[in-house]
C-alpha cells in the first residue's frame, strides 16, 4: 500500500523500518538456499547463530535456530556447506537489519546423501551391528582365502600379489562382481554369502579401490551391512582409501585401509614368520645355555667343597675320632676294674677278718647241740651232755662233765 508523503510531511526512519517489518511479518515462512560462512555454538547456551550467504549474488543473511534443529544435521553441516533452510524472515526495527529464524536445516546435493548415511549409521549401531564385542579374530594362517572384487580390477590385483608375495602357498577363491551401480549390492551380497557357507574359507575379503562418495555407496547399503553382521567366517573390508568410510568398514571384523593393507593383515609374511622362529630358537638357546652354565656353576661349587673334593678325609677325621673315644672308653673301663678291684680286695679282706673260719683259724671252737643250737654260755649245758665241736678243720664230739 502506497504512503502519502512530501517533502513537507517526511517518514522519519524509524517508522520506515516498523512499516518494513510488518510488511516482512505478512511474507510468512520461506524455503531459502545459501551456503554457510559463519557458524557459532556457544557452549549451554539454547540457540545456534550462522551466517547464509548466497554467491551468486555476495548478500549474506543471520539465521538463528534452536540448539535441536542443527543438532539433527550437526554431523553432516560445517561452515561452506550448502543448505537449504525453513525459516520465518524478521525484521529487527531499531537497526534495521534482516535475519532468519529457522525451523528446519536440511543439507543440499552430498550433504544430504550423508546425512542419510549418518542416519543408517545411527541405526544401525544402536542395534548392536557394529559392536567391537562381536567382531570375530582372524585365522593365524587361512587355508583359503574368499575374494569379492571387481573384475580384473586393481584391488584384485594387489592382493593376490602381495598375499602371494607373502605366502607363496596361499590359496584363493575369488568371486567377481560389480563394485558399483544398481547391481552391486545384490551381486556383493550373494558373493559373500556363497563364501560364508564354503566350508574351507577361513575369511572373506571385500576390496574395491578408491572412488567418490557416489562410488561408494553400495558398499553403505542396509542389506549388505546386514549380510556381513550374519556371516560366520570373518569378513576384512578393504575399500577405498584412508579418507572413505563406508559402512561396511563398521560392520565388517577388521577394516583394512587398503587392499593392498587387507592382504598384509589376513596372509602373514612367510620370511617374518621364518625371522620370528630364529628369534624364538636363539632364545630358547640362550635360556638352554644359562641353564646349563647356571647348573653347571653350581655343580662346581658343589664340587670344591672339602667334603666333595676330599671325601676320605671326613671318614679319616671320624675314624680318628672313633678310636680317641675307644681308646679313652678303655682307660676309663680299666679305671674303674682296678678301682672295683681294690674295693673288692678291700671288702674280701674285712669280710676275711670278720668271718667264723677265722676266728677257728686261730684255735676258738664252736659248740652245738644235736639239734644244731650254738652253746654260748656255760649255763646252758648240763653235766654228761653231749655236745659237737667245731674246729677249724672239721669237728668231733664232746661231753660235758663239770
């Protein structure tokens, strides 16, 4: 609607700038395409600010958002990407200055391609398909090898080679397939099911060389990611460069950078092997040789010893001590005999001296009745009795007459 003025009856600024904004509260929510420049998230605080400018024509806008609408792309959204906003256009008066308010931020052309790859992702490992708990140990040495590449492609030929040049006598079982386009997942899938279920393949391989994000996404695909989660024999994923990251990389039990990187981590290198078992002879030969010098030393000390290296002497040193005891055992044997010998001599000859036969030796005799009673006083016989006396060589009879 047109405004009456005149260089008599002038707007002043400020209400040119309220009329602006309400003009600009009547335009609603718009759908607006730009690239970020600026991009701030202050840490606690509710609202994120960025800065949409658009390149063809170098005018840049503020957009503001609610922290939860750009944590749902945060992931996928950096500053210079291309986005596409769903926002309501506001107008602050006192500064006169234009910004965005918006609801929605979706990514434009790959960003949005990841943003739906960061979603299956998501998914996917809340399900539990990339959890490390569940990733399988690759066999030491694998009597076969499954192989799913494209046909006569570089990936194929660099692990043959450098898994051949490794270990000469490793065996393959290759399955050629599309590694891009509409066909590749099926193709992919069926190759590594029929490997899983061959009986003699001890891991499977899945290699393809570099390629754009485009190139690569058969290899993200749900139904690949969940035929690698089913597989029973370990599955190395090989794809790409150090930068690509498919999904198969999270799924798979061991992810190798490259093919030629897959085929050093399944095949071990025949002439590491080879320096590893000399390492592990010379130490065991080592820990033989202290063991046999150690044992050997002791033995030696053992050895020197005196009672070792002159065993007799100790039987000669016992054997002299035996005789010192026998000899002193004697002397004090003989001691005691003669001392025994003396007190007997000494008793004999009291018990000599004190015995009856003695006192007969030198003329006294004994007197006895028949009945066998000793006379010992003069007032125990009578006159005419007959009596024995006994002498010191023998005994005859007496009688009594006074």
């Amino acid at each position: 609607m047109a405004l009456n003025t005149s260089p008599d009856a002038p707007l002043p600024v400020g209400e040119v700038s309220r009329l602006i904004g309400g003009w600009i509260d009547r335009l609603g929510a718009v759908w607006v395409e730009g690239q970020i420049t600026q991009l701030s998230r202050r840490p606690g605080q509710g609202v994120v600010f960025l800065t949409l400018r658009d390149p063809a024509h170098d005018i840049s806008v503020g957009v503001t958002c609610y922290r939860q609408v750009f944590d749902a792309v945060a992931d996928i959204v950096t500053e210079g990407a291309r986005v596409v906003v769903h926002a309501k256009p506001e107008w602050y008066a006192p500064r006169g200055q234009l910004s965005l308010r918006a609801v929605e931020i979706r990514p434009v052309g790959i960003g949005e391609l990841l943003a739906r790859l960061e979603q299956l992702k998501r998914r996917l490992g809340a399900e539990g398909l990339f959890a490390a708990d569940r990733k399988k140990p690759l066999p030491f040495l694998p009597h076969r090898v499954g192989l799913v590449c494209g046909r006569a492609s570089a990936a194929e030929r660099d692990v043959l080679e450098n898994a051949r040049r490794r270990w000469p006598a490793v065996r393959f079982e290759v399955r050629n397939v599309a590694v891009q386009g509409v066909r590749a997942v099926s193709q992919v899938v069926q190759a590594v099911q029929e490997l899983d279920e061959l009986a003699e393949v001890d891991v499977i391989i899945v290699a393809r060389g570099g390629g754009s994000v485009e190139d690569l996404l058969p290899f993200s695909d749900e139904r690949l990611v969940r035929a690698v989660a089913e597989c029973r024999t370990p599955v190395v994923s090989a794809i790409g460069h150090e930068p690509d990251a498919p999904l198969l990389d999270l799924v798979a039990d061991l992810r190798a950078s490259t093919p030629t990187d897959a085929a050093k981590k399944v095949v071990p290198d025949v002439g590491e092997e080879l320096e590893r078992v000399r390492q592990l002879r010379d130490r065991s030969l080592r820990t033989v040789r202290s063991l046999l010098e150690r044992e050997e030393r002791g033995l030696a000390h053992a050895l020197s010893r005196p009672s070792m290296e002159h065993p007799h002497r100790m039987v000669d040193q016992r054997e002299a001590e035996a005789d010192a005891l026998v000899a002193r055992s004697r002397r004090v044997l003989g001691h005691l005999l003669d001392r025994a010998d003396s007190e007997l001599a000494h008793t004999r000859a009291r018990v000599v001296s004190l015995s009856p036969a003695a006192t007969l030796e030198r003329g006294y005799a004994v007197l006895r009745r028949d009945d066998g009673t000793v006379v010992r006083s003069a007032g125990e016989v009578t006159a005419g009795e007959a009596l024995r006396a006994r002498v010191s060589e023998g005994e005859f009879a007496v009688r009594v007459t006074d």
